[in-house]
C-alpha cells in the first residue's frame, strides 16, 4: 500500500471514530458528554498514532521528546478542557440561582404588600365597630376573589409575558391567604407540586390574620 | 572561494517558475480565503478553528442565558456539527498530517530518495499539519492559562454577590416582619406605630449568610446592619421607615 493511500486511511479513521463517538454515544441534550466522548476517543487515536508513527528510524532522543511533549499538552488542554466545562455550567446554574433569589424577592414583596396594606388600613380604621379583614382587603383589591390572580392587574405586562402569578386562595372575616408562584423560575425541590400543577417552580404563600403576615416560601 | 551552481537542480532554485507558480497558488488561495465571505453562507465557519470546548462553553452559557429569560434552551445541530469538525480538524486531521508526512519524509531520507515533486508534496503537508498542529497547541496553553486566572476570580466575585444577594433577601424579610410589628397594636405583641421594642429572633439574628443586628429602633424608623459571615468588612444597612418602604441600600467593603 503507497503512503498516499495510508494517510488517506489513517485520516478516515481519525475522523469517523470521534464523529461517531460524537454523534453515536454521546447525548442529545447534553453537548459535553458528546464533545468529552469524541475529546475521549480522539486522545486515545493521537496516543495510536503516534505510538505508531514514531517508530524507529525516528532516534530514541526524538521519541522521548516527541512523547514528553505529548503528555504535557495533553495534561495541560485536559486540565483547560475541564476547567471550561466546570465554568460554564457553574455559570449556568448561577444565572438559574440569581434567577431563583430575584423570584424569591419578588415574591416576598407581592405577598407582603398587598396584605400589609391591608393591616395597616385595618387597624387604622377610627371608632369602634370596624370592617372584617376580608372586607378591608376586597375593598383596597376589588378584584381580588378566591382564585384570581392579582399581580400587575392595574398594569398589565403589554407583552403579555408575564411570569408571575399571586393568587388569592382565602378570603373571609379573618383570614386572607395568597400563593405566589413563578412559572420558569426554579425552586429548591424538584418534585413540588406547585399551584398551577406544574412541578418544581418557585412558590410562597403569606396568610394574614389579626395577628399579622405569617409568610412561606414553600419552594 | 568560488561558489559552484548546479544546472541539473536549476528547477528547485527559489525563483524557479515552479515556485513562482506555487507561490502564487499559495497567495491566491490565501486571499481567496480571506476576501470570500464564508461566514455569511454558513455562519458558524469561523468557529471550526476555534477550541471546540471553548465553543461549548459558549453554548452552555448561551443556554443558561436562555433559560433565564423563560425560553427553552435549543441546541442548534449546525453548532454541534461545527463543534465536532473542529475537533476532529484540530486534534485528528493536523495531527496525522504533521506526524504521518515526517515519517514518511523520514523514511525517504533514511534511504536516500531524492527530492522529487512528491517529497514536497510531503512537505508541504509537514507544514500545513504542523501549522494546524502548533496553533492547537499555542492556543490550548494560552486559553487553558486564562481560564484558570479568570475562573478564580469569577467564583470569588460570584461567592461575595451570592452572600450579598441572600442577606439582601434575609434583609427584605426582617424588614417585613419589622412593619408588620409597627401595625399590631399592643394587645397582640405589637409596636402599635412604633418599632421600638421590635427584636429579632435567633434564626434571624444569625444564619450561614452572616449576622443582622438592629442599629437603631425609633417609633418612626428601624435600622439594620448585616454584617457577612464571610469577611465582616461586607455589610449592608438599611432602613424602613413608617409605611414599611426601604431607604437606599448602603454597602460596605466588597458589597460596594
């Protein structure tokens, strides 16, 4: 067989094993387990060839030097390979987490106003006979029936992308119940069940009674 | 000393037509390379010579960025496939040149062959493999060393404003707690309009975040300092005045 024709082999070789490794092995919806099975089977290829192409007549000093340098560049883009898979899906997770503190925020926000607003204008009312919890709060929030979601009803998102729902799940006398969700925003339990009976998303509820806000962050 | 020409080996000389010729194949092609513009036929054609683990990292970010703003992230298969030729580009295809081409060159010399058109041709694959092969290699060091500095400092500033943003959370919800406390009266362990009085509870007080401490109580105002648990230099202080609104945020040491 000419030279030509063992490049040509060779070559074909070097690029199917990894395409397949690549697109056989690895998987659909996680690009480095691909990419580290292809780098995988790519550095086992360069160890095959080049354990078969420094054959004598290359001197022994050569070889020495050609394999040193091998493993030092392998070690070093090894140690650089994984460094850039651990950083960028540290960044991803971090986005997800400030994501996760920002929705916990609001939330704390949502939940509390409405319902402290409603304190305040309660124990604020003059003389003696005064409204139930529930009227105060069906007053200040008119459309805020068992049910219905009362975030940005005033102002509504003019995109309509609005992720965030506080929905009212009690009102009487002397209780008024809110649940607050998110609906990409991921909370710490995976397996929870939120309100809107999707699973793993952000959600608090807040209950406010004579006594107070007592608030949750359920997930 | 007379220096003595060879008229047989006249065609190898470096102003031969042949080179001339090979030369400007070489300059053409280059500029062919450069001037065509690829990228607008297939846009990720400049990314083949790019690290293929770099260009997952950005893809992973891009998902990541994706997700935040609530779509569901898409790998598109033209950057995989892109992604993979780089790879096998890189790490294969330069690699075999470069090694396969110098033995073979090897071989020719260790027996004597003459230099003919086909041992250039050799050649030139010894440089273009090379070529690809030392540009990995350079570009491996450098991305590898700049990954390891950068890392270090994006997880210690990513470290310092998560505990930042929990005690701003932790902050949110003592604020809360503290005007609920200014509405109740008396009766049910109220303020009745004031925070004086208005303590924190244990939980409260000090958590993995870092410690709150109540600065000031006025029947009007409540102050409060978190102090991070991680360097006591970083700390936040905020106020809440009568009808429960928070005053600007002020940061100290890394928080600022």
């Amino acid at each position: 067989m000419n030279a030509s024709l063992k490049l040509i082999l060779w070559l074909l070789a070097g690029v199917l094993l990894p395409l397949a490794a690549f697109y056989l092995l690895g998987s659909a919806n996680d690009h480095w387990a691909s990419l580290n099975i292809a780098g995988a089977v790519s550095l086992i290829f360069l160890i095959v060839i080049l354990g078969y192409f420094m054959r004598p007549p290359f001197s022994i000093k050569t070889r020495i030097i050609t394999w040193t340098a091998f493993v030092l560049v392998a070690a070093v883009g090894i140690i650089g390979w994984r460094g850039m898979e651990d950083l960028s899906k540290y960044q991803r997770r971090t986005l997800m987490e400030i994501h996760t503190m920002i929705t916990n925020g609001i939330l704390q926000d949502e939940l509390y106003t409405p319902l402290q607003k409603t304190l305040a204008a309660y124990y604020g009312q003059p003389g003696k006979k005064k409204e139930t919890l529930g009227h105060v709060f069906q007053r200040l929030y008119p459309s805020g029936k068992i049910g219905e979601n009362i975030h940005n009803v005033h102002q509504p998102d003019p995109k309509g992308d609005d992720s965030l729902r506080v929905v009212v799940t009690t009102v009487s006398d002397n209780e008024i119940g809110l649940v607050g969700y998110h609906y990409y925003s991921r909370g710490r339990n995976k397996e929870f069940k939120n309100y809107n009976g999707r699973f793993g998303f952000v959600q608090a509820k807040a209950v406010l009674t004579e006594k107070g806000v007592r608030y949750e962050s359920e997930n | 000393m007379n220096q003595k020409t060879d008229p047989n080996n006249a065609s190898t000389s470096e102003f031969s037509p042949k080179f001339l010729r090979w030369i400007s194949i070489t300059t053409l092609g280059t500029l062919l390379i450069v001037l065509v513009p690829v990228h607008r036929i297939y846009p990720y054609s400049f990314n083949i010579f790019h690290n293929p683990a770099f260009q997952a990292m950005g893809l992973t970010i891009s998902m990541g960025l994706s997700e935040f703003s609530g779509h569901i992230p898409y790998i598109n298969p033209k950057e995989l496939f892109t992604m993979i030729t780089a790879l096998v580009i890189l790490y294969i295809v330069g690699p075999v040149l470069w090694l396969y081409s110098w033995r073979v060159l090897k071989l020719k010399k260790a027996a004597g062959t003459p230099i003919t058109s086909i041992a250039r041709g050799w050649s030139l694959l010894f440089i273009i493999g090379g070529a690809i092969t030392f540009r990995t290699v350079f570009f491996e060091l450098i991305s590898t060393t700049s990954n390891r500095i950068v890392s270090a400092h994006l997880y210690k500033a990513q470290d310092v404003q998560r505990t930042k943003d929990r005690l701003i959370n932790d902050l949110y919800q003592v604020s809360f707690e503290a005007y609920d406390y200014r509405i109740l009266p008396k009766s049910l362990s109220g303020g009745n309009g004031s925070y004086e009085g208005f303590f924190l509870s244990p939980q409260q007080a000090k958590n993995d975040n870092g410690e709150i401490l109540i600065v000031e109580a006025r029947p009007q105002m409540i102050t409060f300092l978190a102090v991070s648990s991680k360097n006591i230099v970083n700390t936040i202080m905020v106020s809440v005045d009568s009808i429960g609104r928070t005053s600007p945020w002020t940061y100290s040491g890394d928080y600022k």
